[in-house]
C-alpha cells in the first residue's frame, strides 16, 4: 500500500470537510468583495463605471446562489472529488469573468488563480492542481487573446489601453502568470502530499502508540500483583485493581494520600526521603521488603514490596513505582513446611518411643492390679497403688496420643455434615466436668454443610478446639461456634468454596510470639499439658486437605478457624 492511499471512508470524510472549508472561504471574499463594491459606490470614484459596479453586484450574486446550491447538495453528493472538480472549475470560471468586468489585462484580480489553484493542490493534490492550473491558463489566456483582438472590452479599462500595451507585453503576461500558475500547482500539490505523507504516518504511529497504551493498560489492570506510583512527595498517584484488592481501599480512597498513612512500615524503606517528617537525608533504596499490613476489614496481611525510581521522558526522577503482592498465604505455606518438618521429626522420635513404652507400660500396669487384688495391703500401701495406676493410666493416655499424632491418618471418602459433628461435640462439652465454669456457649451455624472427612476425626478436632477454649477462659467467658460457606480468595471466576468452623473464646489470647509455635509438638503455656492437643489438631486438618489459621492479638480472645473443601451432600452418608 502506498503512503498517500487511505481508507475511502476516510478519505471521503476528508475531502468532504475541505470542501466546506471551500465554501466558506468562497462566501467571505464574496462578502468582501460585495462590501468593497459598496464602498466603491458610496465614494462615486469617476473611473468606474456603472456597468463594472452592476457585474461586481451580479458576480456576489452568483457566487452567493451557486454557494447555497453546492449547501444544497452536499448531503446527497456521494462522489465528492467529482464535486470539488465541479465547484474549482466555476470558481475558475468566476476568476475569469471578475477579470474581465475589472480590466481584463490591467485587473489586479489575477492573483484569484493562484488562490484556486492552492485551493485545488489541498483537496485534490497533484492531478487537482495541474488540471485547475491548466483551466486557469486556459481561461487567463483567452481573456487576453480576446482582449487583443478586440473582440472584447473589458469593463474598468482606459480608453487607450489596447493602444498602449504591444503584443510582446500581453504575451510576457501571460506567459509569466502561467509560469506562476504551473509553479504554484507543483509546489502546493507537493507541501499536501507531503503533508498527506506526515499525517498518514502520524496516524500510524498515533494508532501504534494507543495499542500499546492500551496493552500496557491492560497488563497493569490485569496482573495479581499490586502497583502502585508515588510522586516526590510520597503521595499515591495510581494505584491499579489489585492494589485495590489487596489494600482494601480504592482509588477515590488513595488517590493525593500520603503513603505513611496507609503502610507506615513502608516509609523508611523508600528511596525517596520523606518531606512530611522532616528529615532531608536520602534513604538508600531496598529492593525485598517485607511488612505487616492491617487492612481496613481488621484482617493483617504480610506483604513483599519491591520499589523503582519513575522517571519522565527527560530522565528526571518524578517518583516511584512499588510493587506488592500479598504473600501471607505463602508466610502460611512455609511456616507449615516448617511445622510439617519439625513433625514429621517428632513422629519418627514418638513412634518409636510410644512403641518402646507401650508394651511394659501395658505389664507394669497389669502386675499391680494384681498385686492390689491379691494382697492385702494397709491404707498408705494402698494409697500408694492407687496414684501408681493413676499415673500408669496417664502414661498410657500420652503414649496414645503419640501414636495418634506419629500415625497419619488416611482420609475417607464420606460426607459428613458440619453441624450436627459439633451439635454432638457442644452436647458432649455441657456434660463434662471442664464446663464446671459459667460459660456462655453461642452457635450460628449455617445449613448443608458437607465436607469429606472421618466423623471421629471431625468431633476430635473441634473436641480439642473448644476444650482448648474453655481452659483459657479461668474463671468465665463466651464460646462462640460459627460454620459458614467462603470462596476461597484469589481463585478466579470459578471459585472454590470452602466450609469454614470459627471457634472463638474471650480469654488472654495467644502472644505474637507464640502463634507460630501452637502446633509444635510438645509446646504448651498450661501448667498440665502434654502440648500435643493442637499438634494432632493441625495433623488431622492438614490430612483432609484443610488449613487452620489463628487469630489473637495477644490480650482479647482467640479465634481458630477452620477451613475445609465443600462437599455435595450425600444421602448415604447422612448419620442414622
């Protein structure tokens, strides 16, 4: 495709816009020239005659009724080149003829060609203007062969005028402003083509620069990870959706806000220094970091940053640009590594200890409910038997936990509804000797809901949550139980849903500290514990493809929550 070739609609739309502008230029120099033939009048000048003024005030006429008609039809013309051919070639016309009423060879209005012409070379380029100057020598030529002939006299002309001017200084007029005329088509006809050239390639190149200002706005608006940019002063700019995601606020929410506002813990990282505290000196730019991050829902996040310097066109640094992402739940896959690590360490130490101690465990506490049966021994003997049975049967009880927790469990393939798991679990908790405190039991639970898990597994599960509960909470307290259906974040459109069991308590809460250490086996803060309640708990979770997460922040209750893949409802499976 050549560089002047454009779309026809385009093109059209074009030449058509020209063609107006045409027109318009052609009724103010009517107007102009109706307005000086005016003033000519009014001032009665004795060289003009009647005649020249009357053809003046017809040729306005023309131009106004032949102007109104092109109005007319120019919403019905279709081929438009046609069109301004037709309407150059009368102004060429009218050019002529106002030479003639105007003194022909001694007329100042010669210089009209060359405007028709430009005129030509602008909308119709090249061929336009060659063809219209070719017109406008013809017509110029034949007014001054005529004129020499004297087959014609040209209005406003002294009486002398065909006397005085030889045939050498007609044929030098005309042959100069033909010259003129050529010269004039070529050079504008070239300036519009090389104009046309300009504007096709501007278009290009305008057209190459949104595509790519709309990929670049796609991929900002597209990607998971946070963007944000900062001017000099560390305010917000732009943030993009999943900046809004993670943050929790939205652009009308950020935009001119001061970044200490919304990550404090971010300011003395950033490479910029911040202003608003009054310390000029220059931080050095860090490239990883890692923060704590409240959002405004009360959930913390972990995020990772990573910052630029944002520079203009020139180089000079106008900002910067920060990168985040939420990696709390990738915080949560490595500390369960972590965990999982240190179990599976621990299971192979339990599992063979808990086979060593079982077996003379199990004969030990058989010889002396024995030795009790069949000898008769005093009260302080007797007494002494008992707390050795006591303490036998409380070995025992850790060397099964042992087992449990050394043994993974294999998950099953049963559909277990949630509700009536820790209806069976609560009826059981008010019937036992640890709810011997006035505690305040509270349910809201929510209808069907299904998971893929051993029922036994289940109840131990949420056994220990809430006996866990119930022992932070001394002396009273309120335990709340809630079940609920959550999609799972960041999954997409078609999002996993998930069971999840909150179980909440109004006792001191865990310190910071000790959150990571909870499911470690052996870790407790009671003064009576084996500390492997909440190990076989996060054991037996993380079996049935499910995830416990904690939330204290220290001083005010604990909350476990549970989260489990959401199983259809099986009628076999209900619970006879």
């Amino acid at each position: 495709m050549s560089e002047l070739e454009q779309d026809p609609t385009e093109r059209n739309k074009e030449l058509l816009e020209r063609i107006k502008w045409l027109m318009v230029l052609r009724l103010l120099f009517a107007t102009f020239l109706l307005v000086a033939t005016v003033v000519v009048q009014a001032r009665a000048y004795p060289s003009v005659s009647n005649t020249s003024l009357a053809s003046l005030y017809i040729l306005t006429g023309v131009i106004y009724f032949l102007t109104l008609c092109y109005a007319l039809l120019l919403d019905r013309i279709k081929r438009y080149t046609l069109f301004a051919y037709v309407q150059l070639f009368f102004d060429v016309l009218f050019v002529t003829a106002l030479i003639y009423v105007t003194g022909g060879i001694e007329s100042i209005f010669s210089f009209m060609y060359i405007l028709t012409i430009i005129n030509a070379a602008i909308m119709l380029y090249r061929r336009g203007g060659l063809l219209i100057a070719s017109a406008s020598s013809i017509g110029y030529g034949s007014l001054l062969d005529l004129q020499y002939f004297g087959i014609i006299h040209p209005y406003y002309t002294r009486a002398s005028a065909l006397m005085t001017y030889t045939i050498g200084y007609y044929f030098y007029t005309l042959l100069m402003n033909i010259a003129a005329f050529y010269l004039v088509a070529f050079l504008s006809s070239y300036l519009a083509e090389e104009l046309r050239r300009s504007s096709v390639k501007l278009k290009a190149k305008q057209y190459d620069l949104d595509q790519l200002e709309l990929l670049n706005r796609n991929i900002v608006q597209s990607i998971n990870t946070g963007l944000m940019t900062l001017n000099n002063q560390l305010e917000i700019s732009y943030i993009n959706p999943a900046a809004e995601q993670i943050s929790g606020f939205g652009y009308r929410d950020l935009e001119g806000v001061h970044i200490g506002d919304i990550f404090p813990k971010i300011v003395p990282y950033l490479g910029i220094s911040d202003t608003r505290s009054g310390n000029d000196d220059m931080p050095q730019p860090q490239k990883g970091i890692d923060v704590d991050f409240d959002r405004r829902d009360g959930i913390r996040l972990h995020l990772g940053f990573s910052q630029s310097i944002l520079k203009d066109p020139g180089g000079e640094e106008i900002g910067l640009i920060l990168i985040f992402q939420d990696l709390t739940e990738f915080r949560q896959m490595q500390d369960q590594v972590r965990r999982m690590d240190r179990l599976a360490v621990a299971g192979e130490l339990a599992a063979g200890i808990a086979h060593e101690i079982k077996n003379p465990l199990a004969s030990l506490s058989g010889s002396i409910q024995m030795l009790r049966d069949e000898v008769n021994f005093g009260p302080m003997q007797q007494r002494l038997m008992d707390i050795t049975m006591r303490e036998a049967e409380r070995l025992n009880a850790l060397v099964n936990e042992f087992l449990l927790f050394s043994r993974p469990e294999k998950a099953v393939d049963r559909s277990v509804e949630v509700n009536e798991v820790i209806d069976d679990t609560l009826e059981m908790l008010k019937n036992s000797p640890e709810l011997s405190r006035p505690i305040r039991i509270e349910k809201t639970l929510s209808k069907n809901l299904w998971v893929h898990i051993d029922s036994q597994r289940l109840q131990q599960v949420i056994w220990n949550l809430v006996l866990n509960a119930v022992q932070e909470m001394k002396n009273s307290g309120r335990l709340s139980v809630t079940t609920a259906i959550r999609k799972k974040r960041g999954s997409g459109d078609a999002q996993e849903k998930l069971a999840e069991i909150s179980i909440s308590d109004t006792g001191p809460g865990i310190l910071p500290e000790n959150q990571g250490k909870v499911f470690d086996p052996f870790f407790t803060t009671k003064d009576q514990g084996t500390g492997l309640g909440l190990t076989i708990v996060h054991r037996i979770v993380e079996n049935y493809d499910g995830k416990i997460f904690i939330n204290s922040d220290g001083h005010s209750g604990t909350t476990f929550t549970l989260h489990f893949p959401l199983a259809e409802e099986d009628p076999q499976d209900r619970p006879q």
